[in-house]
C-alpha cells in the first residue's frame, strides 16, 4: 500500500487523500454516528413507554390500596329508586316490575349502550348491582336492555 502511495504522483495523492477522508466521514456518519442517534432516540420512546405504563400501574396499586368509599344507602323501595335514577338518566323504562323491597325487573327499549353500561356503573356505585342484563342490539346502533336490579345486602328498605 506504501509502495503504491508512494508510487503517485502529488496530485494523485491530493485526491486519494481526499477520496479516503470522504470515505471516513460517510463510514462515521453512516456506520456510527447516525444509528447511535436512531438507538438514543428509540431508547427516549422506550423509557417514555415504560415511565407512563409505570405510572399507570402505580395509580391502579394506589387504588387497590386505598380504602373503598362507603356506599350510599338509599331509602325507599328499589324500584322507586332505579326509576329515580333512569330519569335522571335520561332513560325511558318501559316496565319497572318489583320483586320485593331489594329486587326489580326492567326493561328500556331503547338505549345507547355506553349511555346504559354507565348507568349501570353509577347504580352499583349507589348499592345496587345486577343479577341479570340481556342487552339485544338494534340496527340503529342503540341496544334494548332487560335487567334484574338488586339491592346489595338485600336489606328491605335500607336507609
């Protein structure tokens, strides 16, 4: 390799040099300096993944660890109650059937259903929780919902 260098006349030298730190460059850039960059930034997204999935998962332990609140007691029979709550709602029950002081049977035509699975949620955040639900879905996007309601604990007229 000397012997060819030496070989060259100066102005062949010049532009081997030139051509050989061009290749340098490109090898640094290309081979090192441009995947250590995409490794640092793939390695940012990571921990910003694993920073937010950390924080989530510690909220949820929080949660579980913290003391449930205490439930509300509702007075009056259930149905009164449940036909209360589904006007406030802005729900229509076609039949409200009770089944003692604890228990009801309804039926609402007509319903959103993530409109009526929060009603639901709101209900067992209040004491009263399903025993029973046939939600049949309509053409139009809304759902007809049949649902056996019950009061938690099954105490007749809780206060």
């Amino acid at each position: 390799m000397t012997t060819w260098y030496g070989g060259l006349t100066p102005r062949e030298r010049l532009l081997v040099s030139i051509a050989g730190t061009l290749a340098a460059l490109l090898f640094l850039i290309y081979g090192i300096v441009l995947p250590l960059g995409r490794a640092h930034d793939a390695a940012h997204v990571r921990h910003r993944a694993a920073v937010e999935s950390s924080g989530r998962l510690l909220s949820q332990l929080a949660a579980l660890e913290a003391p449930a609140p205490a439930r509300a007691q509702l007075a009056g029979p259930i149905a009164q109650v449940v036909t209360t709550s589904a006007d406030t709602a802005g729900f229509v029950l076609q039949s409200n059937q009770p089944r003692g002081d604890d228990r009801t049977v309804i039926s609402i035509p007509t319903a959103r259903p993530s409109a009526a699975l929060a009603w639901i949620d709101r209900l067992a955040e209040q004491g009263i929780v399903l025993d029973n639900l046939t939600m049949t879905p309509a053409a139009d996007g809304s759902v007809a919902l049949n649902a056996t309601l019950r009061r938690v604990g099954g105490a007749a007229g809780a206060q």
